[in-house]
C-alpha cells in the first residue's frame, strides 16, 4: 500500500489532478437525485467506453475495402477465437446505447432538466443523440452487406435531395457519385476518427458541466424555477440536503452499468453478431434491406409515404424537429419542473412513443420502397419493340436481362418501385440518362460496373424511344443552342 502511495503521489506531483479527481468525486448532489431515475447518463457513458475498447479490437483485424470488408467479418466470425463475441459485443453495445442515450434524453425532458441554468448542457446532449445515431448508421454501413449498401443508397439518396449542398453531401458521403471502394474508407474514417472524436469532445463538456452547474435536483411540484433565485435556492439545497457523489450516489449508477454489460454480453452470447448478411450486389433489385432498428420506423415511415411528400417531409421535417429541441431550453427555460404539473410534457412524450413504436411494428411487414410486382420473365409490351432499329432492340434485350422491369412500369406492367419509364425521354436526356443508368441515384442502384459500354448505349437508345409519338426527346441546354442560327443582321452596337 505505502509503494502505491508513493506511486500516486510521484504522479500527482507532475500531472496535478489529484485535487480535480477529489473534487469530482465529492461534488454535492441533492440526496433525492440518488434514484434509479438518474443512472441513464452514466449508463450511456459505460457503453461508450466499452464500444470504445471492442472498437479498437475490432480494427485490428477489419479491412476496410469493398472487396475485403465482407470477407474481414466473415473471418471473425468463424476463424477468430470468440471473434463474433466480440462483434456481438460492439453490435449490441450500439443498440443498447442508442436506447440508453434516448432514456436518458426523455427523463431530462420530464425532469425539466434543460431548464435554467443548464440550456447548453441539453443542447450539448441534443448533439450527443445525433451523433450516437451517426455512429450506428456508419457502423452499419461497415458491415457492407446488402442490409448496408441498400441502406446507405436510401442514406445518399436523402442526402442528395438537399438544396444546394445536396450533390456536395452525396460526394463527402460515398467519395464519389456510386458506391464505390472510396466509400467503405469514408465510412471507416467518419466511425473510427471522426464521430468518436466528436463524442469524446462533447461527453467532456458534458460532464463538466454537470459538475459545475450541479445534477438537477428532483421535480417537485411547485418547485417553480426562476432566473433570478435559482441558483441561489439550489445552493441552499445542496447545503442542506446534499452529499458527496462517491460513495452517496455512485453505487446505484455502478449497479446499473453492471447490469447493462451483463445484459450486452448476454445479447451477444445468445444472438451473436449482427450479419452480414449475402455480399452487396447492386444489380439484386429484389433485395429487402432491413435497417437496425433504432431506423426502422422510418424506413416504414418512407415506404408508406407518398412520393410526392417524400422530398418535403424528408427536408424540413428534421430541421423543425432538431430546431424545436435546441430552442426548447431557451423558450421553456422558467417554470414547473415537474411532470405532474407538465400535461402536455407527458402527453408528448407518450403520442411519439406510440408512434415510434407503430412505424417500427409497420416495418416488420411494410415493402422498404413502392410495390414490385413484375418479374424479369415478363414481356416488354410489344408497342415498345415495333419499329425499333437492331440497337434499339439490344436495349431492350439488356432491361429485361438486368431486370429493370421489376422496378419500373411500361404500359402500367411491371414494377412501382421506381418511376414509370413510359415518357423518360421527354425527362431526360441522352447524358442525364447514361449518367441515371451508371451511376444511380434516388432508390436505383449504380450500374455502371454491371454494364458494358455496348450494354449501356443499347439501353440509352432504347430508353430514348421511350416517348409519345409524335413529341421531340428532351435535349441538352447546350445542343439547342448549338442548332439555333445565328441572325443574319444584328443590331446595331451588337457583335
């Protein structure tokens, strides 16, 4: 015992955080915030550090290259020694702490907890919500099954609907227009480097914070908050009915993270690892991607949309959803505390629970995009094949053989998944169409590594046919220039 004193002094004497720790764990808390109701924060920063320590892990032995990251995982399945423990273990720690941080979330919004004076504590904690999210998607993505390649279409294509930053996004994303072998590299980069830095930072500030502003005391009702005597009467509690953190408060949150590990450990003993499922192929339209399930209502929520309410709902629903939550602190920063006092508080809560829980039920049987009720074998009605020269009809050789019918419609057969194609030439032009066709986009994979440069110009000129008869293709802006005439005389002061 004298030699680790010695040790920890030796280290105190240089590094000078002897006085912080001790300060740390002997801050005041109110006696009534020792409750099960407040061990969610701690909880959450448990799990982080255990994805932490099974991320590392992980590193060492995953490859993060489109050609190998599938691979890299199925080797930790079945060659590495407890290797799906250990992808178990970081799977189900993700699910866990995307669930703990939303616990922990909804208990400070019943407690009152982002009201005076800890307004940036909640919107440090509205960016740590996002960012676990952002963890578990980029975790997903790495998996670079077909679960992750369709998803992370879905993903870009919301991305790309952005105005203005859209096609910047999509880029900063996915390295590139397709997903491609830069994408995994981003992916990898954004979950290993990038998120987790910005997590670190945040749960830092965080915890600072609650040290400084002290835990927010217990919601009585009548217990009014007010700017000018809040923290004067929060002293006078702390005097009267505080204790020190450790060891008043700290056995509960260490009992409950206790608990969390054996649960996760539990899960991943039990389920094992999450995927991956068959390899990414992007020609396989018949794919149904499943999301993990912190995202499934909203993939129930985007098949069941209309298509024309995806665009508008997708963009300015999160900006006033996000908006409403930071700016909630600042608006509702006096007043009750309480739940009991809060009814519409409690009520709102409990109307997104329900919905949240509903779209995750739809999703269980819900089609992840329109209805896709045609099949490869099925004909190309034959108004579209009179009168089609030989590259024209190699075209429509190539739709059937790469099985575009089963997503798109011709003379209302084949698929809704994606738009019907009966007038594409009079939406598209020759370039937009070979660029569609190469390198997706909305919900349509990237074909442009499945097709030949022959396959590609047969489709193009089939799809150009596609058009009422009668009407001109649509052209390219710079081509209808290029054929207009000059005129003969210009006026005067006019080159």
């Amino acid at each position: 015992m004298r030699l680790i004193q010695k040790v920890a002094t030796w280290f105190d004497a240089r590094l000078q955080i002897g006085s912080a720790l001790r300060e740390t764990m002997e801050h005041p808390v109110p006696k009534s915030t020792a409750s099960w109701f407040y061990v969610f924060g701690s909880g959450a920063l448990v799990i982080f550090g255990l994805q932490v320590v099974t991320g590392i892990l992980l590193a060492l032995l995953y490859v993060p290259s489109a050609a190998h990251a599938w691979d890299s995982l199925q080797v930790l399945n079945h060659d590495v020694t407890l290797g799906w423990f250990l992808r178990g273990l970081h799977g189900w720690g993700s699910n866990f702490m995307v669930a703990i941080v939303l616990l922990h979330m909804v208990q400070v919004f019943l407690f009152g907890a982002y009201k005076f004076p800890r307004e940036l504590t909640w919107v440090i904690g509205i960016f740590l919500l996002l960012m676990t999210l952002g963890m578990a998607f980029t975790g997903q993505v790495l998996r670079f099954d077909q679960d992750a390649y369709w998803g992370l279409g879905i993903g870009a294509s919301i991305a790309s609907r952005v105005p203005v930053i859209g096609p910047f996004a999509v880029n900063l994303l996915l390295g590139g227009p397709i997903i491609a072998g830069a994408t995994l590299s981003r992916f990898f980069a954004f979950h290993v480097f990038a998120i987790p830095a910005l997590l670190i930072g945040l749960v830092s500030v965080h915890l600072l914070m609650v040290l400084k502003l002290g835990i927010n005391e217990w919601p009585m009702p009548g217990r009014v908050v007010r700017r000018a005597t809040y923290e004067k009467e929060y002293r006078e509690l702390i005097e009267k009915d505080g204790a020190p953190f450790v060891p008043y408060a700290v056995w509960k949150d260490i009992f409950f993270a206790a608990i969390l590990i054996l649960c996760i450990a539990g899960c991943a003993a039990y389920f094992g690892p999450f995927g991956p499922t068959g390899r990414p192929d992007p020609t396989n339209i018949q794919a149904i991607p499943r999301p993990d399930y912190f995202f499934l209502w909203l993939y129930a929520l985007l098949a069941l949309l209309p298509p024309s309410l995806e665009t508008p709902l997708l963009l300015i629903a999160p900006v006033f959803i996000i908006g409403g939550l930071l700016a909630l602190p600042f608006v509702f920063g006096e007043g009750e505390k309480s739940w009991k006092r809060r009814p519409v508080a409690v009520i709102s809560v409990l109307l997104i629970a329900v919905a949240l829980g509903t779209f995750t039920h739809l999703s269980s049987y819900t089609p992840w995009s329109p209805i896709m009720d045609a099949w490869s074998s099925d004909p190309i009605p034959s108004q579209y094949l009179k009168g089609r020269h030989a590259v024209e009809r190699q075209g429509a050789l190539v739709f059937q053989q790469k099985q575009c019918h089963n997503c798109h419609s011709l003379g209302n057969e084949g698929g809704m998944r994606g738009p019907a194609l009966d007038t594409v030439a009079l939406r598209l032009t020759s370039d937009q169409l070979i660029r569609q066709v190469i390198q997706g986009g909305g919900n349509m994979p990237a074909y442009g590594k499945n097709l030949s440069p022959p396959q590609t110009t047969a489709l193009v000129a089939f799809l150009e046919t596609l058009k009422p008869s009668g009407q001109s293709p649509a052209l390219n802006a710079s081509d209808s220039l290029a054929t207009t005439p000059a005129p003969e005389n210009p006026p005067a002061g006019h080159p």
